[in-house]
C-alpha cells in the first residue's frame, strides 16, 4: 500500500508557535493536510497497519516559510498520526527535500518498507 497527498500551502511544522496569528497558522495548516490526508485515504481504503516499519519522503515546493526541516517533517508526522498509521514510531525511514517554487506546496508519500 503507498498513500500520496499533495497540498498547496506551507506545511504544519513542530515548534511552539510565536504568537496567537502564528497558532492560528498552524491549526489551519494540520487541518487542511487532514482534510487532504482524508480524501487521499478514501482512494486506498484504510490506514496502516500498526505492525507495519515505513518510510516517509516529504517533497516540498518552497516560496517562503523559515521553518527548517525537522520542524516540518515533525509537523507532518504528527498531523497523519492516528489518520494514516497508528504511531510515528513506525516511521523507519525519512526522507525529505526542498526546491525554489512558485507557490509553496509540498508533497507526502507513505509507503511499507522491505523487510
């Protein structure tokens, strides 16, 4: 099973928030990988199993933004966290890149490792 979500906008990202705009910011921006996340599940039918070992590549487009990258990918495992697999605890492997965009918008992919 491989889930894909893509979405336009900054990601949710993991670091306490400056000040109550920023927190607003940032609940907009789970809610809408959520959102996204519950649509792209309904195409593959049901979440991961909680045995499962998986890997988790992050493709971001980026126009503006300061968090760094472990502040997102944090933000991102969290979010899809109980939606599509029980725990981040099952992420084995993490991979992430970052490119100049347009727009920002970023792209998650989950999928079981071998093995």
């Amino acid at each position: 099973m491989v889930f894909v979500v893509e979405v336009r906008g900054i990601p949710p990202y993991k670091q306490a928030p400056a000040d109550v705009s920023e927190r607003r910011n940032q609940q907009e921006r789970k809610a809408i990988l959520k959102h996204q996340s519950e649509e792209a599940l309904r195409g593959i039918g049901a979440k991961f199993d909680k045995d499962e070992r998986l890997g988790i590549w992050v493709s971001y487009r980026r126009k503006k933004g300061r968090a760094d990258a472990a502040n997102i990918i944090g933000g991102i495992a969290d979010t899809l966290q109980g939606l599509v697999y029980s725990n981040d605890h099952q992420l084995r492997q993490i991979h992430y890149e970052e490119q100049p965009g347009e727009v920002d918008g970023y792209t998650v992919k989950v999928s079981v490792l071998d093995g």
